[in-house]
C-alpha cells in the first residue's frame, strides 16, 4: 500500500462525476430538446455542442450466411458541450447527467464545484423527482517501464498466475465489485494491462467506480456530501492498489 499523499502528476486520465435521476414522468423523444442548451455563462466556457443520437441494429441469418440489417436511428437521447479546449465535457441525458474532467487533472475541489454548478442548469431543466445514483469514477493510467520481473513491485492486487503456466504476461483483465457498509458506498475496481504507447513501457489501466444507490432529494446538499464520500473510497482503493514504488513514479 502507497502512502496517501498528493501526486503532483497524478496518472488520472479522466475523472467523471455522474448523476443518474428519475425523471417525474416520461419524458417524449420530441422534448428532450429543452436539454440541447446551457445558459449564457455557462455556454461561454462550452461552445461546442453536439446531440448524442442512439441507434438500433440487428442481424440474422439466411441460408447459412448472416445478415445485417441497416441501422435504425432512434433519435437523440443526449446532449453534449465541451470547453475550448476539450478537457471538460457535460453530458445531459435523459436519464442523467455527467461532468468529465480530461488529462491534465486539476483538483477535487474544482471538479465538484464545477460538477454540482452544471448540475443545477441541468434539475433546472429536468425537475428530476429523484436521484437514484451518485458517482465518483477516476480512470488511471500507469505507465510502467519494461522489463518487470513481478507486477507486486506495482501492483498490491496483480492477477494471479499459476506456477505452470508461462510467466511471461502479454495482458490482463481483472473486475471487483466492493461494498463498504458503514455508509452503504460501492465501487467496481478495474485492472487492465495493454501495450505501451512508448516503447519499452505497458500501460496498467487502473479504474475505479464508486457509486452510492438510494433516492435522493435532488435539491439537497446531501448529493455534494455524498460524492464527498465518494471520493474518499475512490482514494482508499486508489493508494490501497498500488505500491509505494507506483506512487513515486507520478509525485
């Protein structure tokens, strides 16, 4: 385990805080469009804006040789508003709401407050009767030279590898879901290793969902309490998954 501390290049690759809502009625494909602007303060800092469109698609086959169906377009279910630069990006769906910070990351206090301002413009518009789940996901990427000769030098939690298998790991996949009882928080840790973007080195994707479900008041200050909560699991797991060596390699 890593000691808690702050990591002038920490490897967050995207921090996402996520609000998923039920709406007080069904709310028509024709007026999802009241979600497709931010006011004017708000549209200044994101100027560029997209609809999110779903689609449905299908196959079958016949005579032996499969068949695919021509995409249906089921219309728009979200829109989407980026800063200048692309770092931050808010998704207002149907279902939900969501603020993305990119590479480089600032700090927690930034992206909360940002996070629960546009959330506002966003109950504004929706008048949500509920939220059903709050979230905290941080997507880490470790950059790690080659060679390794054991991945506990990085990892506390590296997949097991039996004896008589080869020792020599291409990649690796690994999915937990924890649930912390005292204040009835959850998170999903994700391990993946893939192929470095430079040479000589492999990335180990380390991501982390913390999530809280329940129905809560839209309008309360408990939601910014919560994602508090939150973040403070996702912190735990973080220094908890990796080793004091990892932890150097970003101060």
């Amino acid at each position: 385990m890593a000691r808690r501390t702050h990591l002038r290049n920490a490897p967050i690759t995207e921090a996402v805080v996520e609000l998923r809502i039920s709406p007080r009625g069904p709310l028509p494909r024709t007026d999802i469009g009241q979600l497709s602007s931010l006011p004017r303060e708000h549209a200044e800092r994101y100027p560029r804006s997209l609809p999110v469109h779903t689609a449905k698609f299908g196959f079958s086959v016949q005579e032996g040789q499969p068949t695919v169906a021509q995409p249906q377009d089921l219309g728009v279910y979200a829109y989407r508003f980026e800063s200048a630069d692309g770092k931050q990006i808010v998704l207002f769906r149907s279902d939900g709401f969501s603020f993305s910070r990119l590479k480089p990351y600032t700090e927690w206090t930034n992206v909360l407050s940002e996070a629960l301002e546009l959330w506002d413009v966003y109950r504004e518009k929706m008048k949500p009767e509920s939220v059903t789940r709050i979230a905290v996901r941080y997507i880490n990427n470790l950059s790690i030279q080659l060679p390794i000769d054991n991945f506990r030098d990085y990892l506390n939690a590296p997949p097991p590898l039996p004896k008589s298998a080869p020792q020599f790991v291409s990649g690796f996949l690994t999915r937990v879901m924890v649930h912390e009882p005292s204040q009835d928080l959850n998170a999903t840790i994700t391990q993946a290793m893939e192929r470095g973007t430079e040479a000589n080195t492999v990335n180990v994707i380390l991501d982390i969902d913390a999530y809280k479900l329940g129905r809560f008041d839209p309008e309360s200050e408990e939601l910014g309490v919560v994602l508090g909560q939150l973040r403070e699991l996702k912190n735990t797991i973080f220094f908890g998954s990796i080793t004091e060596k990892t932890a150097r390699l970003f101060e």
